[in-house]
C-alpha cells in the first residue's frame, strides 16, 4: 500500500467513522424518545465504533501525509 492510498484509505474510514457516529446518535435518541434500552445501547455502541473508526482514519491520514516525500 503507498502512502497516498493509506492517506486516501484514510479518509474513507474517517467519512464512515462519521456516519457510524452519526447512526448511533440517532438510534440512542430513538430509543430515548420511546424508551428502548436496547437502541440506546445499540446506539452507543454504533458510536463507539464510529470514533474509533474516525480515529483510525486520522491516523492513516497522518502516517500517509507523514510518509510522503
């Protein structure tokens, strides 16, 4: 893999890190609203993945601008 698909590849994982994110703040706030745990947690959870993913994806970024020449 070069530097730029691990920067490119990066970007991807963070937009989808955003959208799990995303995701999950809206199922935790429907389950909020009718009083479902069990989409609160899922919601949660989605969230979770979401930053993490996001994370990740700023780190390949950095690794594939850090790596350029």
């Amino acid at each position: 893999m070069t530097d730029r698909d691990l920067h490119d590849q990066g970007i991807e994982d963070s937009a989808r890190g955003k959208m799990n994110d995303l995701k999950g703040k809206v199922k935790d706030a429907a389950g909020g609203l009718t009083g479902d745990t069990s989409l609160q947690a899922r919601g949660k959870m989605d969230q979770a993945k979401g930053k993490l993913q996001d994370t990740m994806g700023k780190v390949e970024r950095k690794v594939g601008r850090d790596e350029e020449p």
